[in-house]
C-alpha cells in the first residue's frame, strides 16, 4: 500500500507513501451517508502501521484470497479486507484510489477483475456504512452488504489457465479459528467507537452536565482505541458506572435506547470481559503453607502466560494478570481482584490453542498457592488485605 501511494502520488505529495502515524494525523470525517450524521473515526494515527501489518498477516493466512472459485465468495472476503483497510484510513489523502488500485491488484493475483468505475458514485456511501456499523458486530455482514453487493456486481473471473489455477480451491486457506487475535482486538474497540456516539446522545439526557460527560465518554473511549492495554484499566470502570446509571434511569426504558447502552456494555466487556472465580479442587495431598516454593511456581507460570498473551494481541489481560503477579509476589496470597485478574487471563488464553499448555500451569500452580493458603487459616488473608494491586 505504501507503495502504490507513493506511485499515485509521487508528483503531488511530498509524503507520498507515508503513513499518517508519519504525520501524525489524526482521521475523522463526517460519513457520505443520506439522513445519518455521524462521524467516522478511523484508526488511531499511532496504530496505523501495527494495524496494518496485523491486517496483512491476516490475508497472508488466507493466501491473499486465492482459492475462491466463485465471485460472491471472493466479493464477500474482498469487502471484509476493504472495509478493514479504509478503516485504517493509512494515508491523510488519497486512501480511496489507493484501496482500488491495492485491491485490483489483489484480485487479479487471485484471478479476478474488479471494476470500481461503473459504480463509483455508490462507492463512497457502501464503504462509509462499514464505518458507521449501525448494526454493531454481530450483525457486521449487514453493515458490509452493500459493499459486498457492489463488489459482486462488479466482479468478474479472469480468463486464462494462471487465473483458473489461482481461483482453484486447492489454494484457499481458511481461518479456522476467526480472525487472528490482533485483528479481533481491532474489531473489539472499532465496535467500542461505532457503539459511542449512541451512547453520547443518552448520557447527553442525565443531567446538567450532560455536555461534559459526553464529551469525556468519547475522549475515554478514543483513548482506549489508543491505548487499550492502560487506558481499559484507567476509564472501564468509570464508564461501567456510567453504563448502568443511563440503564436504570426511567427515560431511557424504551427499547432502542437499551438496545443502544446493551451494545456499548458488550463492547466494553468484550475489552474486559467480567472476571471467573478460579477452579479451586478438593487437595488429594495434605496442604502446605504458601511459602517460597508454591508462590514462586505460580509467579514464574503467571509471567510465562503474561507474555503469552501480548504476542498473542491480548494487551488488556496480559497487564491486568502483571499486576496481580507482582501483589502476589510480595504477599504470597492470591485472592479478591488479584484472584479476578488471573481468572480473566485464564478465561482468555484457555481459548487460544498455543496458550493451554501455560494456562494449565497456571491454574494448577493457582491451585496448590490456594490450598497452602487454606491450611494457613483466615489470618492469611486478613494481614494481606491491604497488599496493593488491581484492587487498589
């Protein structure tokens, strides 16, 4: 994609082919879209090259598409990957011509031709409602028909044995597990931005300050596009409160706008998903105190699964279980937000097959911490209540 802006616009641009983290630029637009005025908020400038890359790693994985023997299977991949791209909104000018030519290309490797000049008034609005996601993302292949429509209509097969070679089912290469972790975090806080600007017009009605905090709910929710891995911890439970006071309060029972505030809390949630109380089984061999040996097991298998989960895009997780280590580390207890903390990690990386293996360690080690505990009595827990940590 540098590439090819740099080649569109080498003779108008002196920042051809770079990025807008380049230039630090920030994206936000009004979307071309009749009776709907919101605006667009594309990735974050700092993001941009990691989006990116996470992106491209994802369609090397699908092998750029190729394998796809007919037209609506290629249209409803392309449209994924375009409007996932136009997202990023890479470059401060140009980003339209250089998605088509980027995408011609990608379809002609994958033996297909795409026209983007017989529609091109259509094209503006189809991509902008993918931005918009008015119908949130369980519903995402709603907000992306119209692109896809527009795709398929303007798709045809190339002719040629290379072109029916490349469109050969033998080539295609399907996620089996969904998008790869980094890229279901960026559709994890692009839910959490299209779902605020709903949610600023019914914390706009609770009070006075109405205008403040709205305003202060975008400036949070943009931050943690940012920055997810600190700025979840910093602003997640401020806006939970936030949450809950707009679905309790008796103007806002209609349900459109508990739809709205539903939505905007499984995002949230989605970012920080709600903690599980560790798994604790009977001990078959007499317990011992938590001393040296099993807080150290724990805390080397804790750190292990800790940096697990960053390679693997979880950054939330990951610094949330650091902390609780470390409160572990200095007290030899785990319990209250530290234990919540470790079973969020768990609840996530159990769901990753290269993380079992280390979340096993962890609970097993979680385990044997707990039940040195337990023999120690309640006083264990009593002079470590004030440790500091998450609960603090």
């Amino acid at each position: 994609m540098r590439a090819t802006h740099q080649h569109l616009f080498q003779d108008a641009f002196e920042w051809a082919g770079q990025t807008r983290r380049e230039g630090n630029f920030q994206g936000v637009k009004a979307a071309d879209l009749s009776g709907i005025e919101r605006p667009m908020h594309f990735a974050p400038y700092e993001r941009t090259d990691e989006r990116l890359n996470a992106l491209g790693e994802q369609l090397r994985q699908e092998n750029n598409l190729k394998g796809l023997p007919t037209v609506e299977a290629f249209a409803e991949r392309a449209a994924y990957y375009f409007d996932h791209y136009n997202h990023v909104h890479a470059f401060r000018e140009g980003n339209g011509r250089t998605l088509q030519a980027t995408f011609s290309e990608l379809a002609y490797q994958a033996g297909y031709q795409i026209d983007f000049s017989k529609e091109h008034p259509q094209l503006n609005p189809a991509r902008d409602q993918g931005i918009v996601a008015l119908h949130g993302i369980q519903h995402k292949d709603r907000d992306l028909a119209a692109l896809r429509e527009l795709l398929t209509r303007n798709t045809t097969p190339l002719p040629g044995p290379d072109a029916e070679a490349a469109r050969h089912p033998n080539q295609a290469c399907s996620l089996s597990d969904g998008p790869t972790p980094a890229v279901r975090q960026i559709e994890q806080l692009r839910e959490l931005v299209a779902a605020a600007p709903a949610m600023q017009q019914l914390v706009a009605g609770l009070d006075y300050r109405r205008n403040q905090r709205a305003d202060a709910l975008l400036t949070q929710v943009l931050d943690i596009d940012r920055n997810p891995r600190q700025e979840v911890a910093q602003h997640g439970t401020g806006l939970r409160q936030l949450l809950e006071e707009v679905v309790q309060d008796k103007r806002f029972q209609d349900p459109d706008s508990q739809q709205e505030a539903a939505r905007f809390g499984a995002a949230l949630a989605a970012l920080q998903p709600p903690a599980h109380k560790l798994a604790v089984e009977a001990p078959s061999v007499p317990a011992k105190l938590a001393g040296p040996s099993s807080t150290t097991s724990f805390v080397q298998a804790a750190k292990q699964l800790v940096e697990g989960l960053e390679v693997q895009g979880y950054p939330g997780p990951a610094d949330s279980l650091l902390r609780a280590v470390k409160a572990v580390e200095k007290s030899s207890y785990l319990g209250g937000a530290n234990l919540h903390a470790v079973s969020e990690a768990l609840t996530r990386a159990e769901k990753i097959p290269a993380l079992v293996e280390t979340a096993a360690s962890v609970r097993s080690a979680g385990r044997s911490l707990q039940e040195a505990q337990r023999s120690q009595g309640p006083a264990t827990k009593s002079s470590n209540q004030h440790v500091e940590g998450p609960e603090r």
